[in-house]
C-alpha cells in the first residue's frame, strides 16, 4: 500500500513536458498545482514562464486549475494569493497542522475545482506533500523536478523521500 501512495503517473518530469491537453483528452477535469518549487522559484512572487504557459494551456483545454501551498506565514499566504491572481486561478493555502499531505487542503482544492478526486491530477514536486497526499485521496499526481533553491527543511524532506525510495525499490 505505502509503494503504491508514492507512486506517481509520471516522475520527474518538467513542468514544460506535462501535456494539458493530454490530461483533458484522458477525462481529467482539473489541475491541483504545487507552489514552491514547482509553480515559483522559493521567494518569489510570480509564476515561472513554464508555469504561465502550462495554465494557459490548461485552460483552453477546460481544465480548472487550483493552486495548492503549504504556508507558515501570513507573508507566504499573500505571495501564494498573489501568484494565483497573476495565474487567473483559485487556491488553497494549507496552514500548520494541517498541511499536505494531510487530506484536508487537497479535500478544498478538489472542493474549489467542483471535482472528485478521479477528475483531477495532482502536479507538485515532493514525493511526501504532494504525491502520497493526493495518492491517498484517490487523486492522480506527476511529480516534477524541482525548481530553483530549496528552503532548508525541504533538504531534509527530501532526503527521508530518497530512503523511502530506496527502501520500496524505486529510483
């Protein structure tokens, strides 16, 4: 059960590899999309280009698209809250204790989308937050390379995912 949670449909892929209308064509509804690292480099307060263009695509493919972040403070709510404004999309700020992967925010995305969990994909970049969260769910995941610098407890986090991977077998 646990190798299946940390499974993703595709792995470690660019955010520019990801084919939204590929996602549609296969009965996907809507997009549940990470913040940092994978919409925006840590710290900043726009979306990348790739991610400017992936929710442009979704979108004229009639894909909704719901931006998901973990926050700690009020500061990292506004920039998460000014991204999805600059994106034209819905978001779910998850604040502490619960935060991905814990099924409440995805339970909000799923909610602010108007889809089950069978209808949306969940792209984000950490195996623990973002795949085994929504995989728990039901709700399908791509996991991206990670984008730009890392805030240090991500450097923990993602070494525990490395022995989690190692230890099921995977790559």
């Amino acid at each position: 059960m646990l190798g299946q949670t940390l499974s993703a449909q595709q792995d470690r892929v660019a955010l520019d590899e990801i084919s939204p209308e590929g996602l549609a064509e296969q009965g996907y509804r809507a997009i549940i999309l990470d913040v940092d690292n994978t919409v925006s480099c840590l710290k900043k307060d726009h979306p990348t280009d790739e991610a400017v263009r992936l929710v442009g695509k979704a979108k004229e493919s009639g894909l909704k698209v719901v931006l998901l972040s973990n926050v700690v403070f009020t500061a990292r709510s506004e920039r998460v809250q000014r991204i999805a404004i600059h994106l034209e999309v819905d978001h779910v700020c998850a604040f502490w204790p619960r935060v991905k992967p814990h099924h409440e925010p995805f339970l909000q995305a799923l909610d602010l989308a108007g889809v089950d969990a069978a209808e949306a994909v969940m792209i984000g970049d950490q195996l623990i937050a973002d795949v085994f969260g929504a995989t728990r769910l039901g709700i399908d995941t791509i996991l991206v390379e990670p984008i730009g610098e890392w805030h240090p407890v991500a450097w923990i986090i993602a070494a525990l995912e490395r022995c989690c991977c190692r230890t099921l077998g995977r790559s």
